[in-house]
C-alpha cells in the first residue's frame, strides 16, 4: 500500500491509501478522482491518465517505457520533464508519498 496524494488545478488536494497491484491511475478511478479519465483503460494509449510529478517527493519512480514516453508527447497538456502517464506507476512500497499535480485537462 502507498500513500499517493492527487494535486487538483483548483487546489483542492486528495490523499488517498492505494492497496498494490492497482496503479497511481487505478487508485483515482477506484476512489472517483476527477481529472483522470485514463479512456483506454490502463494501457498507455491515450494520454488521459497524464500527471505531473512532484520534482520535490523523494520516490524512486520505475523507467519510463518507450510506449509511454511516445504518448506522452500527444496529451491535452503540455509535456514536462516530470510529466508521466499515471497508468505506469503502479503501486509499491517504493511510491509511499508520492505527490502528482494533475493537470488543467487530459482531452
């Protein structure tokens, strides 16, 4: 289980316990987070599970894939470094704390 906290535009913050095996993105849908609407589900397609990292949380994030790296270019919001596609974390000891800004829209 982590700890992941979800950063709304709006400001409004949602800390959430997400049990393993779900995905940083799993975690939101499951617990009705607005602003992910991961639309193909999980599978690193479509970009709307886009969320940025928080450059300051101290966890250790897994390598991004190729596939994720490709779509990440195509998101409603600009790409940035700590950009990363929520359906690619999933979840482990190693992502207790983590903290993602979601953003303004995903499509």
């Amino acid at each position: 289980m982590a700890k992941i906290t979800y950063r709304h535009p709006s400001g409004t913050v949602t800390v959430l316990e997400v049990p393993a095996p779900n995905t940083v993105m799993r975690g939101a849908k499951i617990n009705n987070v607005d602003g992910i609407e991961a639309q193909c589900g999980g599978s690193a397609q479509c970009g709307t599970c886009h969320v940025y990292v928080d450059e300051l949380c101290a966890v250790q994030l897994p390598e991004m894939h190729e596939s994720e790296d490709e779509v990440l270019y195509g998101t409603a919001s600009p790409r940035r470094d700590n950009s990363r596609l929520s359906c690619q974390l999933p979840i482990s000891d190693a992502l207790d704390g983590l903290v993602v800004d979601l953003p303004e829209r995903q499509s």
